[in-house]
C-alpha cells in the first residue's frame, strides 16, 4: 500500500519536473492515511527522481513560457469561464467513455481486436491533418505557447485530441491521460482566451496566461485534484501571478465537474474493469475495522493462553499483522486481562475486510468491550 504511492509520486515528479505536484497529486487521489511515514516516504522519491532525471536531462522546464503580466482585474471573469469550459468538457469526456464501454462490453471477443484496429486507423488519419495531436504534444503546446497558432486552430486541437484519446479508452488501448489533459486543457484555454481578446483586447491577458489556466481547469475537472493541478500551474510556469486565475478556474471546473459527473476519472476506468477502487477521500471518511469487529465471541470462561493477545478495540490491521505468525490469537479484556472475550484467525479478518469492502456497516460498537456483535461464525 506503500510501494504504489512511492512510484507513483515518483514517477509524476519526474515526467512533469513537478516535485510538489507529484507528491500533492498522490496525498490528494491516491493516499488516504497520511502518517508522517507514508508522507516522508513518497516526498523522498518525488524529490530523488527529480534529482535524477535533472542529473540526465538538465533543469530544463516542461515547456518554454514566455513572461507576461496579467490583464484588467476584469479578466478574471474570462478565468472563471475558463473553468466552466473545463469543467463541463472534462465530465462529457468521461460519461462519454463510461457509455461506449458500457455499450461496447456487450459485442464479441472479437471486439478486442477489432477495435484497436479501428481506433489506431483513424487517428493516424486524423494524424495526417492534425499531426500536433500526435504523441504527448508538448512541440505543439511549446508552439501555442509562443503564440503559433490562431485560437480557431486551437479550438480544433482540443476537441480532435479530446476525439482521439475518447476513441483510445474506448477501445481499451489507452496511452495515458496526463499529457493529453494537459493539452485539451490548453488549447481549450488559448482558444477561450483568444475570443476574449476579440471582444476586449485592451483588458485581456496574454494568451500564454488563458492556456496555462485552462491546462489546471481541464487536469483538476478529470483528476479531481485542484490542488495538485494549482501546484502544477504554477511548477509548469515558474510565475506566481498565474496563481488567483488558477484557483478561480480550477475551484470552477472540479466544482462543476464533480456535480456533472461524480465518480473519478480512475475509479471509473476501475469500475469499468469490474475492480472496486474506492478513492482517497471515500478510504479516509471508511470507519477502520476493529478487532472486535472479526472475533468470534466465547460463549463460556477460557482461561488465557501464553503468547501474544490483542485487545478489542485494536485495529484489525495490527492484527493481521500478527497473524502472518500466528494460527489463532486471544482477544482479551483491556480492563480484565484474566477475561478472554474471543478469538481470532487469518479467515476472520479476510471474512470481515470482505464484508466490509461490500458496502456493509462493519460489525461491532462503540461498547463491544462488553457486548460483541461480530459472530461472524455462528
């Protein structure tokens, strides 16, 4: 539970040269316990991938930002629209995927191999007109950035990216979604940006400032982590004024992203393999379990046996640990050692982390010192 956070930050880190948001982005939708441990583990490999990948490649950012300054304090409304933008196309973009897989999962097994055929075709079409949305498109988001391209061009590469990579998890031969949510989010955001400029140009922002905010807005509406994707901006960009307008966009479309479409991007994609993969937010409100939760309730006196004992209202992770050693163990009284209130096996705890992984209220009470209401057993 602690090597996949570890990677994962690491991993990020290194990709993006974004220490702080590979290591936000894991705290924020993957991790639910954070214990200094935990933190101190996946800060340290966010921190030493980056190292290396600085010692190979050199400190070169992500992307090539020009500096610039923000406009009139009214463009902030342009931000917030931004953010409604993103929002809602980052909930299309998933409720689309989840009904052509729904719909999909009902062809034959030839579907497997038909269809990434078919979705490999018509992007390298597509390709063939649109070639920046080939790859990761970094070139073409360095180029955008540096004002290369017109915002009509720039609305059709967001929604031709956002076409292709649909088809790609659609056909279940996905190619990751971080850089391509960062590409449909900034070429969402320069188009929107270069419509403004027609309406008020002497108010309006640069246009590197609209795309980097519509890179947060897209990233927090599909991840669910506006903090991460704040933290991001500002790594990618290497300017705080680009903060407030990050907040207002990224609050906006995760906010409304959330309300169109509540379930997550990856605990979706879980769903849709059959797999339960309940998020960070859903682990860290879950009750733990307790050992009195699994054990089986002694309905006569036992006298206590040597070795190790556990005390009801431990949790049950501790004694599964345990048990990795051990057949059985006691469960004993905290406030009378002598009494010995249940016993507890390797089947109960599985039995109990099953029942409770189902949906079901784990079994057991505050008062279960003196009452246990978890015979699993009988």
């Amino acid at each position: 539970r602690l090597i996949a956070p570890v990677g994962a930050a690491a991993g990020i880190a290194a990709a993006f040269n974004t220490p702080i948001s590979g290591v936000l982005f894991v705290m924020e939708e993957v991790l639910a316990d954070w214990s200094a441990t935990a933190v101190g583990s996946i800060v340290l490999a966010a921190v030493s991938a980056v190292v290396t990948m600085r010692a190979f490649l050199g400190n070169e950012p992500l992307f090539q930002i020009p500096s610039f300054e923000l406009g009139h304090i009214t463009d902030l409304l342009v931000y917030a629209g931004i953010g409604l933008a993103g929002g809602l196309l980052s909930a299309l973009f998933m409720r689309l995927i989840r009904i052509l897989r729904s719909e999909i999962d009902g062809l034959p097994n030839w579907r497997h191999y038909v269809l990434p055929i078919g979705a490999g075709f018509f992007t390298g079409v597509v390709g063939l007109w649109f070639p920046e949305v080939m790859g990761a498109g970094y070139d073409a988001l360095n180029s955008a950035l540096h004002g290369e391209f017109v915002w009509q061009v720039l609305l059709y590469l967001a929604l031709t990216k956002l076409l292709v990579t649909l088809l790609s998890f659609t056909a279940e031969t996905p190619g990751g979604m971080f850089a391509p949510a960062l590409f449909v989010g900034a070429m969402l955001g320069g188009a929107l940006g270069g419509m403004a400029h027609r309406v008020w140009p002497q108010n309006a922002s640069p246009a590197e400032a609209y795309m980097l905010v519509g890179m947060g807005a897209f990233f927090a509406g599909v991840f669910r982590a506006p903090i991460t994707s704040i933290f991001m901006v500002f790594e990618l960009s290497a300017s705080y004024v680009i903060i407030l307008p990050v907040m207002i966009a990224n609050t906006t479309a995760y906010l409304l992203s959330r309300r169109l479409h509540p379930t997550p991007f990856f605990k979706m994609l879980a769903e849709l393999e059959g797999v339960n993969l309940p998020s960070a937010e859903e682990k860290r409100n879950f009750q733990p379990l307790r050992v009195e939760d699994a054990m089986h309730r002694v309905s006569a006196a036992v006298q206590p046996e040597p070795g190790l004992r556990l005390f009801p209202d431990e949790p049950l992770d501790a004694a599964l640990r345990l048990l990795a050693s051990q057949d059985r163990i006691q469960v004993i009284s905290r406030l009378r050692h002598h009494e010995v209130l249940g016993t507890l096996t390797l089947e109960d705890v599985h039995r109990a982390y099953g029942i409770a992984s189902s949906g079901r209220e784990p079994y057991g009470g505050a008062d279960a010192e003196h009452t246990s209401t978890a015979e699993i057993s009988k």
